[in-house]
C-alpha cells in the first residue's frame, strides 16, 4: 500500500500539494465508531446533555466511549469569552479551558475530557496558518475545502483508539448556520470516508406546540433535516424535543417527509431532572438503533444507576436555600458546574438545593437583609473587583451569623481578605487583583515564589498580559480540619483557573489570628483550603471542586456543605 512517506516525497518532487488523507495519519487495532449529532431549529435544546446522555447509554452497556465537541466560533477557546456569552468555562484536567458541555459529558459518563475534546474554528483556522507560515502546505492555496475539513477530520480521528468503542461528536451551533458549514462539509466527508456501519448522524430538533391552534407542528423539522440533506446528510435518527409527547400519527409523518425509518423517530419531551434523559433515550430505543447500524451486540443497558439517581431527587423530603453571591447571577450557565455539584451535594442527604441567585452588587447597595432567609452561603469564582464588596459581605455576614459558608476560587480569596480585615486587623488588606500597588496584598501574583524555584504550571495567555494556574493539581489535606474530615483521605487532586494566590508573606500572621489553613500543595508551598475555627462549615478553596463532582459521586466538600446546611436546619 501505498503510504504517508511516499507521497509527501513525491509531493516534494513534483511541488503539488498534499494533504495526507486523516486515516492514515492513525493507526489503530480496534475500530472506533463515530457517531455525530446536530443541532436544528432553535439552540438550547439541551443538545449537549443528549450526546451526553447517549455517551451514558452506551456506558450502561459496557462500551467504552469518548465525547468531542466542535464549536464554530472563531475565539480559539472560551477562556477570554464573557460568562454572559457563553456561560461557564469548564476546565480539565490537563487543564483545557473548555465549553460548558464537557462538564456535561464528564458528569454523565466516565470519558475524561482534555485539550482533544474541544475544537473551535478558531483552534482549526490557528493550526492551519501556523502549518501555512511553516510552508507544510508546499506552495499549495489554502482553503476551506480541503484543509480547513481536513483538520476538522483529523481532530475527529484523533479519538480513534484501541480502548475507545464509540466516540460521540457534537456539532455546535443549529444546522442552517454560515459558521458551522466546515464541520458539517466535514463530517459528511467521514461518513463517505468511513462508511455507514461506522458512523451515525443524529439529529435533534424542536417539536413546537402551538397553543392557539393545539397542536405540535413538525414543519419546522422538516426543514431543517431538509437543510442537512442540502448538505450531503441524511439523518440516521431524529430526536425531536416537544413540551408533549409526540403522537404517532405525527412521528409517522416525521418519519415518512424526512426519509428516515419509523423507529428513527423518537420524541425527547421534557423530563423533570436532566439526569433522566438516559432512560428517555433507552426507551425510545437510540443506543439499540445505532448498535444494529455499526453491527455491535447489544446487551441489556444498566441504568441502575441513573434510575437510583432520579429516584433520589424525587423522593428528598425537604428543601434548603442556599444563596449563591455572583457577579453573573443573571445567568445560572455561567455556574452551570457549581449549580450540578449543588444538587449532588444534595443527593447525599436526602434534600433539594434551592439555589437563590443574589447579585453582589445589590448586597452593596441594599446591605444584607437578602441573606436573612437563607441556609447557606456559596460565594463562587470570579474575575475582576466589581461587586467583591458585596461578596465579602456575604462572606462576614456567614462567619459571624454561624451560617454554613462555601468559598470557591475567588471566593476563597475573598474569605481571606475579609479575615485579615476583620479578624487579623489588616484594615487595607486586598488582593494585587483589586490594586496592583496595595500594601497589604494577602492575595497575590506568586511569581516570586516561582522564581525561587517553586514549580507550577502556568499557561500564558498573553493577550491578557497574565498567566493562569490551570488544570489538576495535588493537595495534601492537614489533620484534624473539617476538609481532612469531609474528603477522608489525605492526598486529593483538584483543578485550578486562577492567576492569583494566597500569599505566604501573611500566612504566619492570619494563622496566629485563627485561620485555619487545611490544605496546601504537598510541598507545603501553596495554600489550596483555608477554614476559620469555631463554626459550623466554613470552608473555602483556591480550586473549582465543582468540576469534578458527578451525581453517583457527589463531592465530598459539596456534600459537607450541604450536610452542614441540613444539620444546622434540622436544629
Ligand atoms: N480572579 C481570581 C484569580 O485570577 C480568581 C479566579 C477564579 O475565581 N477563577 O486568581
């Protein structure tokens, strides 16, 4: 066969371009299914916690799988994007600043995210001009056909591996959109490419009920599978998201005008928890569908644990109010992890979080009669002096009050700040965030620490002139503290997305005055978990706990909280 080496001397040659086709930039021993879904109609259909859902349905069967997400905007990641344009940033573990939906993916199935998981047509254009400027092209005109869909293709390939059984692909964007036009050119190559029995298109659209007239319309997905056909795409389901369940009259004449089979045609109505939508998709037969198609057996799923999960919200007997204090309250997507770690949290003991948003700002303006009724107190990451006033308010009202308080990122920075001025006596204690000239900052840039020889990875995006910690990080745990209890062990591994630290210069100080330091990076160099002593749950972290709890496994900080908040209820 003729392979990769051979062309490109042969390229080199006789000076024509060439692009080696995807497939043969990988080897692999086992074949790894691909499975796509789109998005029609409208956006927030919930396309993400579908794919993710599927990932879970294939999971219950004993398959490995893998999740991807393709976005089509042109910020080659979310990191520098407003949390009211995108909502939350979601970090892995290899410390990939990523869509929201990876947190999705992780949380319903055990695929572990990285920097191979997320592209954006920011991402594929920049690794394309770089190849371009290297002269990789060899003189050829670069274009969106080939080598824009080339790279898209081998960003998809990339996940083929010998443990992967199926990687599941989500399109950003809804189908009809100019951006999205290369995935689409791109993954139409693939099915051409890799055939029917190893790839799936799936295509979720809106089943809109129109009051007036009575009626769930399926004009609207209609048009748009016509789109993707316009395209090269044929469906090979259609999930139709409605308010109602469809009837069959109407799913038969999906059926029929979008040329897929009867039982392609399966509705997705609106469930009460999201962590029900597995069990929708099982009995509405997709992983049994897509299984016969890439000639995969197909046991009975196991979705034990989804059912228990579901039975448990169900059932929880009481309901407790935790006040989350953000800058970006307006919209819960940009706390999209910290609200699922809530609920998790909840799980644990039987009790629904309510979470009740309440602008910082307005705690500055209006003072603290908000937080009156409320169980607990999460004050959660952020960037930026605005509305920390009111967030340390929060934070003073919760120590003094005894209320259970939950500090996370900036949060914990701020707990920090509001102990050395209330409690230690640093009156104009800040961070070097809020004043680069302060005098007293107990949180700052650590660059000198590194300099000295401290090790911790920065990634540097230069645009913003700063360098983030990001990503997983061990973090020794110290006896006999409320963290060390609630993790019950001693090492654990978080992630991180910040700039600044606590600063060690103060850390002698605010412990004499009573802060507890309950975890640091096992050399002891960083602090990670600050608490304060005689009060019922006051724990704060300089990492994002939120990212890596999951509804089967609520995490332990989380789950303490909530504990504290029930207990202190219950009295
Ligand atoms: N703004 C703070 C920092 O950069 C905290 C960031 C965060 O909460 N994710 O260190």
């Amino acid at each position: 066969m003729l392979d990769k080496d051979f062309y490109q001397v042969l390229a080199s040659t006789f000076r024509f371009w060439y692009i080696p086709p995807p497939s043969m930039n990988h080897t692999t021993t086992k074949k790894t299914r691909f499975i796509f879904v789109t998005g029609g109609v409208v956006s927030s259909l919930g396309k993400g916690i579908v794919a993710a859902s599927l990932g879970a349905l294939f999971e219950a069967r004993g398959l490995t799988i893998t999740m991807q997400k393709l976005d089509p905007y042109i910020n080659v990641d979310p990191g520098t994007m407003s949390p009211y344009q995108h909502g939350e940033v979601f970090v892995s573990d290899d410390g990939t600043e990523t869509d929201l939906d990876l947190g999705h993916y992780e949380r319903f199935t055990h695929a572990k995210m990285s920097k191979r998981s997320n592209y954006t047509t920011g991402r594929i254009y920049e690794s394309v001009i770089r190849r371009e400027r290297r002269g990789d092209y060899l003189g050829a005109t670069v274009q969106v056909i080939p080598h824009i869909t080339n790279a898209i293709k081998d960003a998809v390939l990339s996940l083929r591996a010998d443990d992967v059984d199926i990687a599941i692909i989500e399109i950003g964007g809804t189908v009809g959109d100019i951006e999205s036009q290369p995935f689409l050119e791109a993954i139409r190559q693939l099915r051409f490419d890799l055939g029917r029995e190893n790839t799936a298109f799936i295509h979720l659209t809106l089943v809109p009920y129109v009051a007036v007239a009575g009626e769930l319309k399926t004009k609207p997905t209609q048009h748009s599978v016509q789109k993707l056909r316009e395209i090269g795409i044929q469906a090979d389901a259609l999930l139709c998201r409605s308010e109602y369940t469809i009837p069959k009259n109407e799913k038969d004449k999906i059926a029929l005008f979008c040329n897929v089979p009867r039982d392609a045609v399966i509705d997705v109505p609106d469930v009460d928890t999201i962590y029900a939508v597995p069990k929708v998709l099982r009995d509405g037969g997709l992983g049994s569908l897509i299984l016969n198609q890439f000639s995969i057996d197909d046991p009975m799923p196991d979705l034990s644990i989804w059912d228990d999960i579901c039975q448990k919200i169900r059932s929880s007997k009481m309901e407790i109010k935790i006040g989350m204090v953000g800058k970006y309250v307006a919209l819960p997507d940009a706390y999209k992890s910290v609200n699922e770690a809530l609920q998790h949290g909840g799980l644990n003991h039987d009790v629904t979080v309510k979470i009740i948003y309440i602008h910082a700002e307005s705690l500055e303006t209006d003072g603290v009669a908000a937080l009156e009724h409320i169980d607990g107190i999460l004050v959660p990451g952020g960037f930026g002096q605005r509305g920390t006033a009111g967030k340390m308010l929060a934070i003073r009202y919760a120590r003094e009050n005894n209320i259970p308080f939950f500090g996370i990122c900036l949060g914990m920075q701020l707990a920090v700040i509001e102990f050395a001025r209330h409690v230690a006596g640093i009156e104009d204690a800040t961070s070097s965030e809020f004043d680069e000239c302060a005098k007293h900052p107990v949180i700052a840039l650590m660059t000198q620490w590194e300099q000295e020889g401290g090790h911790v990875h920065r990634s540097f995006d230069s645009d913003l002139g700063g360098t983030m910690r990001l990503g997983g990080y061990p973090c020794k745990l110290i006896a006999d503290t409320q963290a060390r209890k609630d993790y019950n062990q001693e090492t654990i591994r978080e992630r991180h997305r910040h700039r600044y630290e606590f600063n060690n210069t103060y850390r002698e100080e605010l412990e004499r005055a009573g802060l507890i330091v309950s975890g640091t990076l096992p050399d002891n160099s960083l602090v990670e978990i600050i608490e304060v002593k005689n009060h019922p749950w006051f724990v704060a972290c300089q990492f994002h706990p939120e990212f890596i709890s999951r509804p089967y496994a609520p995490h332990p900080l989380f789950s303490g909280f909530i504990g504290a908040v029930k207990a202190k209820v219950n009295v």
